[in-house]
C-alpha cells in the first residue's frame, strides 16, 4: 500500500530552486560591467566559438558573452556576420537585447550565421557557439 508524505518547506524549496536554476541555465552574462558604445562600422572583432554551456538551439556557448555593446539610438541598417576560414565550421549566433534573446544558425547555404534588422537602443550581448567544434571567428558589424 502506497502511503502518502507530505512535503516539507525545505523539499519544495529545493525543488522550486532546481527549477529555476534548470531555466536559468542560459542567463545572459554581460563580459564587462557597462559596455561601450559599438564603435563606426564597419568593425570587426575576433575570437573563438563556443564554450561548456549548451543551449538546444544555438549549441557551445561561453558563460560569458563573446561581445557586449550598447546602442543609444535604434537602428534599421546595422548587419552582424560570423565568419571562420576553418573548413567545415557550423557556427551559431545567439544575440541578447532589450527585446529578447535570438538564435541564428545557418544562413542562406552558408553555416556561417548572420542577422540584418531592426535593433533597439539598449545594450546587446553576443555569443559565437558552435556545434562542439570550436573554431576561430570573425565577427563583422556592418
């Protein structure tokens, strides 16, 4: 016969903390306390994909961002790219703003991610994964 327990304060407040903490797994770390306004385009930055965090949409992402920027004004014409001459790297493209956090894997026919739109002023922080195989990047705001 299966007798029921009830739970104590200290079960259900370990099991609401490992809920939460299973959905902040991919929390935005910012790499510097305030950044900097994004410098003139074009401007490029380099570094290498990936990390020990996975993300089911955008794969190997580093606990810190890859680059943090701050827009004062919205803009229409700014474009991101992430480009490798590694052959056959896949990489990702995980963008947080003020509206929302984006994930971008392949482009067109390329598996090099890029995203041309709309951003919101307000500070961004970008994240360069891959699919486990970290590779050297380039990462090209037009």
């Amino acid at each position: 016969m299966l007798t029921r327990r009830p739970f104590t304060q200290t079960a259900i407040r370990l099991t609401i903390a490992s809920i939460v903490g299973s959905l902040l797994a991919f929390a935005p770390t910012p790499s510097r306390a305030e950044a900097d306004v994004l410098p003139p385009r074009p401007h490029s930055i380099a570094g290498q994909s990936g990390g020990n965090s996975y993300t089911n949409d955008c794969g190997y992402v580093s606990d810190t961002a890859s680059y943090t920027f701050r827009l004062p004004e919205a803009t229409s014409d700014l474009s991101v790219t992430v480009a490798s001459s590694a052959i056959g790297a896949d990489m990702t493209l995980t963008i947080q703003g003020p509206d929302g956090r984006m994930c971008l894997d392949d482009t067109n026919t390329s598996l090099m991610p890029s995203y041309e739109g709309s951003w919101p002023a307000g500070e961004y922080q970008v994240w360069v994964g891959d699919w486990g195989d970290s590779q050297p990047f380039t990462l090209t705001f037009d």
